[in-house]
C-alpha cells in the first residue's frame, strides 16, 4: 500500500461517524482539522428539480418540517468516498445552506470534499435521480456515487 493510500484511508477513517459513539466521547474526540485557507468559501447548492424533488418526497412521506437535507460523504465506492444524501435532524455543528426553500446542512468535517458541490435531480431518459457535480473530485466513478480527491 502506498503512502498516499494510507493517508486516503486516514481520511476515510476520520469521515466515518459512529452513530453509537455518545455525544460526550464525540465532544471530546479529535476530528480532522479543516485549513480554513483550503476552503472556499463556495456554497453546497441545489438545483431547483433537486429541491422540488427533495420537498415533493417530504410531503410524499408526511416528514416533519424540522428535517433537513444533509449532504456527506463516507469511505467506500469504486473510487474512494461515497456520497450520502438524506432527511435528518440539524445539530449544533451543522453549516446551513439554503436553496429555494429547502436547508441543505453539511457536517463541517465533510465541507472540505463538497464546497461547491451541486446536487441536481434529472428527471429524463438518460439519467432520473439525484446527481452530484463536485468541484473538488479529481476521479469519478462511473455510476457517479463515489469520488477522489
């Protein structure tokens, strides 16, 4: 394995949340330290078909309002990191981000892999489901769930 694969699993390791870990041991836990200078300042955004989308499934499915849309990434995938879109519960640490109407919330470990990230919703022949265009990706892979940087 080669210096570069240790650091990408160090990455990995340090993205990956344990859901049974208590929010004290968390409080305390070192996390990966993000160089304010690597970011950019650029936004998470939405298209407006992936917001219809997202707020079409949360009347679908009778959610409650005081979810939001949280963008990450885990380990894993054909190419290194795996993104991870879903409805969940806003925390304390949580960057917010607002596209038409809908709150995006990103943890701010992850911000480093996603600034810029947009996540759209094609509704055609060619592709149906949310997409993600990441700036910040070196390497894609086919299927477009899982990238490197």
């Amino acid at each position: 394995m080669s210096m570069q694969d240790d650091n990408l699993d160090d990455v990995i390791s340090s993205l990956i949340d344990s859901d049974e870990e208590d929010k004290d041991a968390k409080a305390t836990a070192p996390g990966p330290l993000i160089d304010k200078e690597e970011l950019t300042g650029e936004p998470v955004t939405l298209t407006e078909r992936a917001a219809k989308q997202v707020e079409k499934i949360r009347r679908q499915e009778g959610l409650d309002k005081n979810l939001y849309l949280r963008v990450a990434v885990e380990g894993g995938g054909c190419s290194g990191l795996s993104y991870k879109l879903g409805l969940d519960h806003r925390t304390d640490e949580d960057i917010v981000f607002e596209n038409y109407g809908i709150e995006v919330i990103v943890d701010p470990k992850h911000l480093m892999y996603l600034e810029g990230i947009e996540v759209d919703y094609p509704d055609g022949l060619d592709a149906r489901g949310f997409t993600f265009d990441n700036p910040n990706a070196v390497e894609n892979c086919g299927c477009g769930s899982s990238f490197a940087i």
